[in-house]
C-alpha cells in the first residue's frame, strides 16, 4: 500500500503546483485591478508593463492544469510549468527593476519618472496636453508593509516561479 501511495503522490503534486500557480497568479493580477478599480490607483507605464506576463501566464496556466488534471502522465505538463517559471521569473525581474526605480536605486524611463523632455514642436505639445497627466514610475501610490505594489510584486512573482518549478520537479521524476 505504501508503495502504491509513494508512486502516486508526485501526480498529486505536479496537479497541485499547476493549480497552486493559476490561483496565485489570479490573485495577483486581480488585486492588480482591484487596486485600480476599486481604490482608484492608476497604474503607471511600468505597471502596465508587469501585467503582461500575468495576461500570458494565466491562459497557460488554464491549460496546464486542465491537462494536469485530465492525463495522469505528461511531459507537456511538466513543459509548461517550466514554461511558466520562466515567465513569473521575467515578471518578477520587471517587477523589481519597477521597484527600483521607485526606491531611487536607478533611473526609469524619463516618459514617467518626471524627467522633462521638450516636445519637438507646438503640435506634439498639443498632443502631450490632450493625453491627460501622467503617472509617476517613480513614486509609489501605496505602501502595505513598506513595499509598493511592485514590490508585492516580486514576491507573488517569485513564489509562482516557485511553485511551478516544484511542479516540474515533480513532474520529471518519474522520468528520471
């Protein structure tokens, strides 16, 4: 019986990591629009910017946990959690390079960290006005915890990477 329980705990786990990563990065991304919806904080060009790999991520993580849940065995399973480590580990890299900025560690991009660059002419003046006013990269609309959203960020980031990359861990050892 032990042995039965020992070879099928690895399909628990890899199934477990693959809905463990789905529910934290819709957490993340949720409270991302949350805070923007609801209080009212405008996201800025690097916010923007960290919500892509959740807009990846989360479609890849539907499937790879319908695919985790339906066969017992996949090496495509294991594929796309490593898949998905990769990108929280570029979300968390764009996460704190955004955190950075905002703790003044180096410069962000100059169209939102306040850096004045002339227009070229009266009609790109224009423009710039009809836009409406920018939100600052470098400064933080909210602290929790004395981290920013981005720096909340990273750890949600790192902890997804995490989780998948048990995943494939778990998933690979029955290959190997």
């Amino acid at each position: 019986m032990a042995t039965t329980e020992a070879l099928q705990q690895p399909h628990m786990t890899t199934r477990r990591s693959a809905l463990a990563v789905l529910v934290i990065a819709v957490l993340a991304i949720g409270g991302a629009w949350y805070s923007q919806l609801v209080w009212h904080l405008e996201p800025c060009e690097l916010c923007l910017l960290q919500r892509w790999p959740y807009y990846v991520g989360v479609p890849i993580a539907v499937l790879t946990v319908a695919l985790a849940f339906r066969t017992e065995e996949s090496p495509v399973v294991a594929w796309l959690l490593g898949l998905l480590a990769l990108i929280f580990l570029v979300s968390a890299g764009l996460a704190a390079y955004h955190a950075g900025v905002e703790w003044g560690l180096w410069p962000g991009p100059s169209a939102c960290t306040g850096q004045y660059v002339a227009p070229a002419s009266t009609d790109d003046f224009l423009k710039s006005l009809d836009s409406g006013p920018s939100v600052r990269c470098d400064e933080a609309a909210i602290r929790i915890l004395g981290l920013s959203l981005a720096g909340w960020n990273v750890l949600a980031s790192l902890a997804i990477a995490a989780v998948a990359a048990l995943g494939v861990k778990s998933a690979t050892a029955r290959y190997i």
